[in-house]
C-alpha cells in the first residue's frame, strides 16, 4: 500500500507543474539558498526551513540551492557567481530572497520570506514573465522565455535561463546517509550566468521579446527531474538586481513563437576566426526577416562590433567583422530584433 501511495506523489509532483509555477501575471519572489555538503549547520535549522518554505510557500515563489564548495558534485559556478553578486562575504548557511540576506534559517527567517513574497504579489510587476520547456529525451532541453514590459522601463536588463535539478541524493554532514538535496542549481543556459543582454536601453509600454536556449542534461539523468527558472536582472553597475522570476517543471511545454521558428530553422558557421577577424555565414531557411541587428560581445556580455539592419533570407550570407584586436577566449554573436534573441559562441584561440 505505501509503494502504490508513493508512487502517485511522484506521478503528480512531475506531472503537474502548477506546484512549481509561479504566476505569469504577478511578482515572484526568487528565494536562493547557500549551502554546503560538508557544513554540519547546514543541517539544521537551514535544512528544516528550506523544507518548510517549500511545503508551504509554493505560489508566486521558486528556489534554488546554491553549493559553496567546489569540490562537491553539487557545486555549481553559475551559482557561486549569483551569490557573489548578492552578498561579497556570503557564508553557508544563508537565505535570500531577491538578492536580499534573510538570515540562516529560523521561524524568523520563514517569516519575513513568506510575508515579503506575500506582499509582493499584491504589486504590480515591472516585468511579466512566461517560461516553456521542452525536452529532448534525456539528452537536452530547449527553453523559452517571453518578457513583456507593461509601462515604460529605462535600464540595462539581462535574461537569465537556469537549469535546477530538483533531487539529487548526495550526503550531508551532520545528517545520516545520503539525504535528498532539492532544487540544486546546476547550471546557466548561455555562457554568461546572468543572461543575455536586453538590446536597448528604453523600452517602451508592451515591449515584447522571447529568448530562446538549448542546454545538454547531465550523462545518466531523468528531464523529468530538472526544472527551468528564467530571471530577469536589471545591471547597476557591477551588480546584478533582481527584477521578476517564472519558471516551469512541464518539460513538454509547446514552443510556438517567431523566436523557436527562427532558432530551428537557423544555420550557422564560423569560416574563420582570429584575433583580428571573424567571418561567417548564416541562413534563416525559409524564414526572411528584416531589420535584425548582429553583435558580437566579449564574456562579460559587452559590444565589441555591431552591424544594423541585416536580412535574414533563405540563401547564406556571409559577414566579417575585422580590425577587432580581441584576446583569446569566448566571444558570443547575437542575432537580436524585436521578435527574437538567437546567439551562437565562437571560440578565439
């Protein structure tokens, strides 16, 4: 009798995921968690407040678990880099909730989480978010996200896209055993892991635009495990603020938009690439556009050279951006309009 009980939970914590979602119309709050395998406090208080704000904090909210130690298979640098931008001197454990320290874990800790995430909702967003997801098997999952600004935004924003495992088994000091870690941020969709820029930096009320990625699952995983959060960052410097939060566990989702037609049907080569030039040809098969706009940025995601108004046809086009005098290293072209985000990497050796 407990097996067969047991299985229903796990067919219905996979296969609905309005127990993961936030709303796509209202504020979400981001709660991260910093934690550590071999920190034995991790395991108390920290541990049973996790837990509980997932039990019972479950609408307009979405977790993730960041592990400080490198060493550990939990470790994540994508997740080292968010609480870094947090917190400089972050120590396991710790809470935060949209960037912000809510303490080590406690009644209060649980508290002001659940209140703020609470009020919050009854704001209205600075940005609407919606996130779908598809997976490939188990070999890979192409997301999307569509971002809708409702008023008048000025700024510097980025897109992230997050894969978060939801359980992993590994051993935690000061419980017995291997113990379910949930939620564990494993990595970032692009190269960057705040995103990809916003082009622009004015965006008018009921700007519009979907970003699209593709990310391999780990060797030996199940897609139905993972779950795709996309956060949107408003850049203040060097920092990085937290804007609005969706996500989604439906690794079945229905990718429809301009933005999947365009990355499917989308071919590119690089033909050379030097310190000083960089050539290559694309093609958007049977999808012409006008008015796309080609960048090349450098790993912290600024403009090295840009090229206006190029259009997509169904023949290759070739382009060469030249006299770049680059370093060595990895280096992203965007193909960026209205409707649509696409990037592909090139390596500089």
């Amino acid at each position: 009798m407990r097996i067969i009980i047991l299985s229903i939970i796990i067919t219905l914590f996979y296969t609905n995921p309005m127990s993961a979602q936030g709303s796509d119309t209202k504020q979400n709050g981001l709660v991260v968690k910093l934690s550590a395998t071999w920190c034995p406090v991790c395991s108390g208080a920290a541990w049973n407040s996790y837990n509980w704000l997932l039990n019972n904090v479950k609408n307009n909210a979405f977790y993730f678990t960041a592990h400080s130690s490198s060493t550990s298979r939990l470790f994540s640098q994508t997740g080292s880099d968010i609480i870094r931008n947090f917190d400089q001197s972050a120590y396991q454990p710790a809470f935060y909730l949209n960037g912000l320290n809510k303490g080590s874990g406690g009644s209060v800790t649980e508290r002001e989480i659940k209140n703020a995430i609470e009020d919050d909702v009854s704001k209205g967003p600075s940005a609407l978010m919606k996130t779908v997801a598809r997976a490939s098997g188990n070999t890979s999952i192409k997301a999307q996200v569509t971002l809708t600004f409702p008023k008048l935004m000025t700024g510097n924003y980025t897109m992230g896209l997050y894969l978060v495992e939801k359980v992993v088994k590994e051993i935690q000091a000061g419980l017995s055993g291997t113990v379910e870690h949930k939620n564990v941020l494993r990595n970032s969709f692009f190269t960057q892991s705040f995103g990809e820029d916003l082009p622009g930096a004015s965006f008018a009320a009921g700007y519009s635009k979907t970003i699209s990625a593709t990310i391999n699952l780990p060797a030996n995983s199940s897609a139905a495990n993972f779950e795709v959060i996309a956060v949107l960052w408003k850049k203040n410097g060097v920092k990085y603020e937290f804007v609005n939060v969706h996500g989604t566990s439906d690794m079945a989702g229905v990718l429809t938009n301009i933005s999947e037609k365009v990355d499917e049907n989308f071919n590119f080569i690089v033909t050379n690439a030097t310190l000083n030039d960089i050539e290559f040809q694309f093609s958007s098969l049977s999808l012409p556009l006008n008015g796309v706009t080609v960048q090349l940025r450098d790993i912290l995601g600024r403009t090295v050279k840009q090229e206006r108004g190029i259009q997509f046809s169904n023949d290759f086009q070739k382009m060469h951006f030249s006299n770049l005098n680059l370093t060595p290293g990895t280096y992203i072209i965007s193909f960026e309009s209205r409707e649509f985000l696409i990037s592909r990497k090139v390596v500089i050796k």
